[in-house]
C-alpha cells in the first residue's frame, strides 16, 4: 500500500479552510490482483498507467479510498471517530468495504431489534411510533429541533446499552449515523 497526506477542509462562508491533514493509504493496481504496473508517477505522486482504462479503474479506487477516509472524520474536522481507524492494508479496505447487502441487512435488524424495545420504555404507543419513525428515516430526525434529538438520542443510548457485544458490533453503523444525525446542527435556524 502506498499512502498520502490528504487535506481535509471544512466549507466556511463560501469558502473552504483547511482543517489539516490525515494519512490515507491506497493500493497499487497489482496489489488488488490486476497484472498491471504503473508506467510512471504524476506530480503528486500517483501512478499514472498507460491504458486509459486501466488508469480509470485505479482513479475510481483512489476516490473509493479517499471517501471511506472522509466518512471516517468527525464532520468538518481531521479528527477520526472514536473506535475508528483508516485501513492501511489491502485486507483492512476490503473488510471495511463491505458487502452493500449485509450493511442494508444489518439495518433492518437494527430496526426490528429497535422497535421491540421500545416498549421496554414504559412510552405509549404514539411516542413509540414518532421514536422509531425516526430511527426510520435519519434525515428526518438531523432536521427535529435539538430538544428533540436530544431525547431521541437518550433513547438510542439506552437501547445500545441493551445489546450484546455482537449486536453492538452489527449495529454500529447505524447506531453512529443516527447519533450524527442528532449532532447535525437544526437545519432550519438558517432559514
């Protein structure tokens, strides 16, 4: 693997400020098992291949690896979340990939799991129902008024603390999007 200091900016009043920089780690075409070698290397240190198509293939990597960095930050920062790391081995960025089908899987078991516990709450059922219909749709609930993230994310909390390690661990990304999205700002004070 080869690595770069990429810069991570923030946007502020139109313009982005740099925030600092973070080391991110990207594979060679041969490293991800394509019989092919860089021709040469560009300015900054990329390799640049011969084939255009090939050259697509390693720029569309490239962009994948710089986007699971991002989504690794704190927003707006060049901090990593907490329990986070960015991969540095070829294994490492091909588990964090994922497959696309077990995250969706894993996000309606968190919701299954989620909705039968609710009750536990003591809530009545209208409360029950607002709570999980914002579990449901997590940008619905970065736009509710702080109050109310607030309370939902005291619920979240409580839920986590229900589950076993394996569940915590299979839930954890839903679990952090939705805690994001009770620390996004209310989106409506601009208006």
């Amino acid at each position: 693997m080869q690595s770069y200091q990429m810069e991570v900016s923030k946007k502020v009043d139109g313009a982005y400020v740099a925030q600092g920089k973070i080391e991110v780690f990207y594979p060679l075409l041969n490293e991800l098992g394509m019989n092919v070698e860089a021709a040469k290397n560009d300015e900054e240190g990329f390799p640049v291949y011969a084939d255009e198509k090939v050259q697509y293939v390693f720029d569309a990597v490239l962009a994948a690896v710089k986007a699971a960095a991002r989504n690794k930050l704190i927003s707006g920062t060049a901090t990593l979340k907490a329990g986070l790391s960015i991969a540095s081995t070829v294994e490492e960025l091909l588990e964090s990939g994922g497959n696309k089908g077990d995250a969706l899987a894993a996000v309606r078991e968190f919701l299954v799991a989620f909705k039968a516990w609710l009750p536990k709450t003591g809530k009545s059922e209208k409360v029950q129902a607002a709570v999980y219909d914002l579990a449901r749709n997590r940008s619905g609930l970065a736009m509710q008024p702080d109050e109310k993230k607030e309370k939902f994310s005291k619920y979240l909390s409580d839920f986590a603390e229900t589950l076993t390690e394996e569940q915590a661990a299979r839930f954890s990304r839903p679990l952090i999007a939705l805690g994001e999205a009770c620390e996004a700002g209310d989106a409506l004070d601009d208006m």
